[in-house]
C-alpha cells in the first residue's frame, strides 16, 4: 500500500514538473514605476518583433504567463514605454527585480545564465577600452603606445576566446547561435565550421543558426580551393571589364585604395614582380576601393601601375562584400582557371609563391 501511495504521488509530482515547465512564468518586482500594463515582445530574428504577452503591474509586482515555440530574445516593457529589459526567453521561470535606483537582475533559464556570461565578458572588454584610451592620453612615446596597444589585442584576444570556449559547450542552446551570428563576420571559416557543427539540429535550424549556416557558405566559396566568384568592374575610362575575362596562368587580384598607405608602400615590389613575370604568365588586377575617381587615377600615375585596373567607385562595393574584404590590402591569388591559390600574400611570400608556379 505504501509502494502504491509513493508512485502515485512521484507520478503526480513528474506530471505537475512538466506541466510547469511547458510555459514561461515571469514573476517581477519594480521599484518607481506606476501601475499599468506591462508587456512581452519577442524577437526570433532581426526583422520581427511579435508580442507575447502581457501583465498588470501593481503595487510593484507582475507576473508574465506564456508560451515560445522556440527561444528567442525578449523585451519586456514596463508601464511608462520607456524602460525596457532584454530577456533571453525560454519556457521556464524567471524572477526579475528592480530596485530604486532602476538596477535590474534577471534569474532564471539555462539561456538568461549563457547570456550574462557573455555580457559580463563584453563588459570586461568595454572597460579594458576605456582603460586603454585614458592611459594613451598619458604616453609619451611610440614603444608606450605600442605597448598598451598589444596589452589591449591581447586581453581582447583572451576574451573573445573565452566567448568561443562558452559556445562550444553550450551548442544546445540558442543563445550560442546569437552570439556568434553577431561574431561571425570576424571569425575565421574553420573556427565558424567547428563552432557550427557542435549546434543542436535545433539551434541550426533557429534564425541565427541558418545566418551563420549563409555565412559558412559564403565564405567556402571564396576560400582557397574554390572558383573565384567573378565580378565586373569599371576601368578608369569607363568600360567594364570582369575577372574571368583577364588571361594569365598566373593572377593576383590587389584590393587597394589611394588611401591606403600600406597598399601604396606595397606597389613598388609588386611592380618589379609583375616586371619580371609578366612574359612568363603572370598577371595583375588591382581592384580599387575608393570613392574619389580623381583621386584613384592620380594614384595609378604616382605608383606607375601597368597593369589592368577596375573600381565601383562605391561606398560599401558589392565585391568587398563578395569576397568579405575587411581590411585592405587584401591579395588572391588564382591559377588561370580563376581557381583560388592563396589568400593574403605579398613580399617575398608573393614573390616566392610565383616563382613556384611558373617555373
């Protein structure tokens, strides 16, 4: 009889744990606001912003019932439309607490807890810049500045380590996937493709799983190994000329600007490359970033450019977009199927990588 008494209360205890847990409960408590309503919204992706519930606020206290097909971030917004609180909504139970001085804690959910770890890290970050900046008003000299510059990459470098080590451990969970969405057009293909593959099928096939899926796509296209997307460009009397279009058994696209001191100081060298190697099969298209027409031209006089040159002459290019250019100068270098060699080369690996393959 016993036996019987203790699994029929267990079973009622196991039916009443996952009724609860079917549904978010957001229970609150604020300081200085009126009553009123309050409400939940919640956004699965950038371009959405779907109301989920809402509450009456009284004497302080609320209390938020519903229920998310899936995760997704949440605002919730209080009686005045003005203060707002961002929740990484689940179906669990959540407590939040203002006090007076509108300082907010959130408790609650597997996601709210990954969240603030990458909040507080982004914080960390945040303050290590402030840091950073007032002590560079202080140096005097250019090792100094190095100095504190290094000291910064670095404590960056370890943070945003630490962020990637938290998503590889928690691939269950969605939040993992808006993280590093908003990381990814800074992370390398091979971290991307490592960090993607430990997602739950769940997680990829949420919003920001299929972005970062896009992404991963993107960049096998443009990766070495792969045909060169082509594109076409004006040259600077006004035709059009494309990538596939320009012969050579060997050739580096060079994406520069007038600008660009480092691109400048580079077209020396890879002036003389293309000077000895031209005969040989070699060949350059230098791929301009810049805005200013005259400025553009001026620059391919001043650094005795001979070989074919192309621009958009656009703000944002779509073949900066194309090839996720970042930073300029940035080099590919294509076999004369327009199959991609090598990324990111110049000087004496540029020089050796050429004679290598026209030998």
């Amino acid at each position: 009889m016993k036996q019987i008494l203790l699994l029929t209360v267990t079973f009622i205890v196991m039916v009443i744990d996952g009724y609860a847990q079917e549904g978010f409960q957001i229970s609150g408590k604020v300081a200085n606001m009126p009553d009123g309503t309050i409400w939940l919204f919640g956004r699965t992706n950038p371009n959405s912003l779907d109301t989920l519930g809402k509450a009456e606020l009284k004497a302080g206290c609320f209390e938020l019932n519903g229920k998310t097909p899936s995760g997704c971030l949440a605002l919730i917004v209080m009686t005045d439309m003005q203060t707002g609180f961002q929740l990484m909504l689940e179906n669990t139970k959540y407590t939040l607490n203002m006090d007076e001085n509108g300082k907010v804690k959130i408790e609650g959910g597997k996601a709210q807890h990954l969240f603030q770890q990458f909040d507080e890290i982004n914080r960390s970050i945040a303050e290590k810049r402030q840091a950073t900046e007032k002590a560079a008003q202080s140096v005097r000299s250019q090792e100094q500045m190095v100095s504190l510059q290094n000291g910064y990459n670095s404590f960056v470098k370890k943070a945003v380590d630490k962020q990637l080590d938290l998503i590889r451990g928690n691939g269950d969970c969605f939040v993992s996937a808006y993280i590093l969405a908003g990381m990814m057009q800074n992370t390398p293909l091979e971290i991307l493709q490592e960090l993607y593959g430990k997602f739950s099928e769940e997680v990829k096939d949420g919003y920001y799983g299929k972005l970062i899926a896009g992404q991963i796509t993107h960049l096998e296209q443009i990766s070495v190994g792969a045909i060169a997307p082509n594109f076409t460009v004006m040259t600077p009397v006004g035709d059009t000329i494309s990538l596939h279009s320009i012969p050579g058994k060997v050739k580096l696209v060079d994406f520069w600007a007038s600008w660009c001191a480092p691109c400048r100081k580079e077209n020396p060298n890879l002036v003389k490359l293309y000077e000895e190697y031209h005969s040989k099969g070699f060949e350059v298209f230098s791929v301009s970033l810049d805005t200013d027409k005259a400025a553009w031209e001026k620059a391919i006089t001043e650094d005795k450019l001979p070989w074919k040159q192309g621009s958009e002459l656009l703000q944002v290019p779509q073949v900066a977009i194309t090839y996720a250019i970042k930073a300029i100068p940035h080099t590919i270098l294509l076999d004369e199927h327009n199959r991609i060699i090598a990324k990111d080369i110049r000087g004496k690996e540029l020089r050796k990588k050429v004679a290598e393959l026209l030998k």
